[in-house]
C-alpha cells in the first residue's frame, strides 16, 4: 500500500517538472523567436534604406522603445502580478480594461510628439519628425501586442505567445519584403508594416486566450480602481527604469568620455555576446513572476522566499551554462566574429559573464518584491547602484581604464544585489517572524 502512494507521489512530481521543463522550453523559443526576428528586421532595413532613412527609423524606434519602457513599469509588471491573483477572477475584463486604456495613451502620446514636432520643429530631429506617423501608428500596435503575449504568461499558456510572435515576425517580414518589392520602402512606411504586424500577431493571439475565470465584461469593472492599482505600484517601476538607464549606461558615457570612443565600440562588441543569455533569463523571469505571485498568495512570505532562492539558483545556472562558452574560447569566437578587430578585447568577456550571473540574483530578489506589490524598494534599489555607478566610474577610469569600469560593472551588481536583498528583509522579514501567511498590507504595500 505504501509503495504504491510513494510510486503515485512520484509519478505526480515527475508529472509536474514535466510540464515545467516543456513551459520553460517553449518560453525560450517565443523570447528567441521574438529576438531574432527584431534583429533579421534591423538588419534587412539598415541593407534596404539609405543610411539618412535608417538614421530616421533608428531614432523613431528608439522613441518606441523609450516609451515601451514606462508601458512595461505601468501596464505590464502590474498585470503580471495583479493578473496572477487580484483580478484573476475578472481576468478577461481585466485585460479589456488594460487594453483600451493603454491604446487611448499610446494614441495621446503619438499626437502629443506629432504636436511637438509641428509647433517647435527645431527642437526635434528632423529625422524623428519625418517618422512621427509612423511612430503614432506604431505604439498602439506594438504595446497590444505585448498586452496579449503577456497574458499567455500569466495563464500559463507561452504557447499562445509563441504562435503569435511567429505571426507578427512572419506578417512583418513578408509585408516588408512586398513593400521593397514595390519601392516604396521608407523609414515611416517601415514603423506602419511593423505596427501591422503586431497588430495581426495581438488579433490572433486576442482569439487564443484561455478563458480564466468567470466572463465578466470590461464595463462591469471599476476602471478607475484598475488604474490606481497600476499607478500605485507601476509608478515606482516606470522611476526604476530612469535609475537603471543611468546604472547600465553611465558606464559607456563614461567610457566615451575618459577614455575613447574605439573602447566603446570593443565593450559593445564584447557585450553583444552576452545580450542573448540576458534576452533568455529575461523571458524566464517574465514566465516565473505570476508563479511566485501566486506562491505568496497562498503560502506566505517564508515559501516565496524560498522560492526565491530556488529561482536565482535556477536562473544563474542557466546563465552559466550560456556563458561557458564565452569563457572557454573567448578569444577564438572574438577573432571568428569580427575578423581578428577586437581580439585583444576578449578580456572583458570574463567581467561580463560576472555580472550577468549576479544579474539573475538581482532579478530573482526583485521579482519577489514585485510580488509583495514592494515596488518602491527596486527604485530604491536601482538608485542606489545608480549613484555607486556616478561616483565609481570617472575615478576607475581614470586610474585603471576599461580594465576599472569592467570591474565597476560587476561591483554595480554586487551593490543592486545587496541593496536588493536589504530592502526585502527590511518588507517582508519581520512578516517571516510573525506570521506564515501574507504580510499585513501596511507592511508591504507602497
């Protein structure tokens, strides 16, 4: 009777690491679909349109990716924690909500830049204005998109945001060939054949949702308390995104500025190498995040620690495993790569690797502050490694080099780290002691 509960136990365990491992693959699979294809785009426009058009879009997409910084602290961080647990009941109506709302800002701040460029065109690149309606066209578009693949994420269905990426990388580079082909290509008519696509990559996706919870419509939902939930604890985040520029790219102004503009181009040809184990931990993070959500939901804080423990342990063994081969034949891949031009700069691969695999502690710590709605302890956590990285950087530079702002980019984790981990014992460690349920809302709510 015995061995055959413990045989059923196994099976059952076997059973979930299964399902596990097959999550975790196809998320790797969407987030590298997803990279590749951004990257095939780039390369195809920068051979098809001269360098003045690509310089247009480059600056428009920039502007994008700008904004989509504060679309993701506002509206998505918040909806993979809220989606997981508050609003999981509504979960359909909840994404309406989003949805609208976020569409009638994205449209707001297009025609807040085509105003601008129209009533103070000296102000604005000229080639940023030329791609303004493209850029207008394109926010919506590109920020639904990511809405609904994020919402696979949080019913646990990445399977879903695979499909639809595949449809908005093949309709993007089928609509930009057909385009070519007709020559009519330009850097606004890019941004309008990218916004297609992800229009019919968030249409198709939209219609595969799993249904999750009852089918509450939007209007049955109190907007106003979707919105505050979102401002109140995306309002930190979208500040965090500010520091974390400054913490990450500090570094490179600096180099630029002591040093030479050549070591930039060796420390980005360098960093080039890393980015993909970074775009992977990345999408692992966006897949964990409403698991451990729903793990302080019904176990406590003690279990979301561990679980946090659990996911860095996880995350930084991935990296490792990426990265082994940077490590063990860096030389021979940099002089494979870019024909023998920054072979003496391979050095630098061994500090990246350090920081990246510090990187995933950092992110596992912030992932469980996220998920105790703490969002104001990662913005302090980010603007303290952001004044270490102001107040580190000249001097290194100036003593030892890029040898010294290699070796500040690995301490400036060290320091997101430890600020990171200070802040979580400092919400939810005295909740540890007293209670192994959920933390009181006054102790961790910001």
């Amino acid at each position: 009777m015995k061995s055959s509960r413990v045989a059923s136990i196994v099976q059952r365990l076997a059973s979930s690491y299964r399902w596990q491992a097959r999550q975790v693959a196809v998320t790797v699979v969407e987030q590298g679909s997803y990279s590749v294809a951004n990257f095939a785009i780039s390369l195809l426009l920068a051979r098809w349109l001269t360098a003045r058009e690509y310089g247009g879009y480059t600056l428009a997409f920039a502007a994008l990716m700008f904004i989509g910084g504060f679309h993701n602290a506002l509206v998505l961080e918040p909806f993979s924690v809220f989606g997981a647990v508050r609003y999981r009941a509504c979960f359909q109506g909840y994404l309406s909500v989003l949805a609208r709302y976020q569409t009638a800002i994205a449209l707001a701040v297009g025609l807040i830049f085509i105003g601008a460029a129209a009533i103070f065109p000296s102000v604005m690149p000229s080639d940023l204005i030329d791609n303004t309606h493209g850029l207008l066209i394109a926010m919506p578009a590109v920020f639904l998109a990511a809405l609904v693949r994020r919402a696979f994420y949080i019913t646990a269905t990445p399977r879903g945001a695979l499909v639809s990426t595949l449809v908005q990388s093949v309709c993007s580079l089928l609509g930009l060939a057909g385009i070519v082909r007709f020559g009519r290509l330009s850097g606004s008519v890019a941004l309008l054949v990218i916004s297609a696509g992800a229009l019919g990559g968030a249409l198709v996706g939209w219609i595969r949702l799993p249904a999750m919870g009852a089918p509450q419509t939007a209007g049955t939902l109190d907007s106003r308390a979707v919105l505050t939930d979102h401002w109140r604890f995306g309002r930190w985040l979208a500040l965090t995104n500010l520091a974390y520029w400054a913490a990450g790219q500090g570094f490179i102004v600096v180099i630029a500025a002591r040093l030479n503009i050549g070591e930039v181009g060796a420390y980005n040809a360098m960093l080039n190498f890393v980015t993909p184990v970074a775009v992977m931990i990345n999408a692992l993070g966006v897949l964990m995040l409403p698991w451990m959500v729903s793990r302080y939901s019904q176990l406590g804080p003690r279990s979301l620690q561990h679980s946090m423990v659990r996911v860095s342990v996880l995350l930084a063994g991935v990296s490792l495993v990426g990265l082994i081969p940077l490590l063990v034949s860096g030389a021979f891949i940099t002089e494979a790569a870019y024909g023998g031009r920054y072979t003496g700069y391979h050095w630098i691969l061994g500090y990246l690797a350090a920081a990246r695999i510090l990187a995933c502690v950092s992110l596992a710590i912030g992932m469980a502050l996220r998920a105790v709605e703490a969002s104001r302890a990662v913005f302090v956590a980010n603007v303290a490694t952001a004044v270490f990285t102001l107040l580190f950087a000249p001097p290194a530079a100036a003593l030892w080099g890029l040898r010294g702002i290699t070796l500040g980019i690995v301490l400036s984790e060290v320091v997101l780290a430890s600020t990171l981990w200070i802040q979580w014992r400092r919400h939810v460690g005295a909740a540890m002691v007293s209670s192994h349920g959920p933390p009181v809302a006054e102790t961790v709510v910001e």
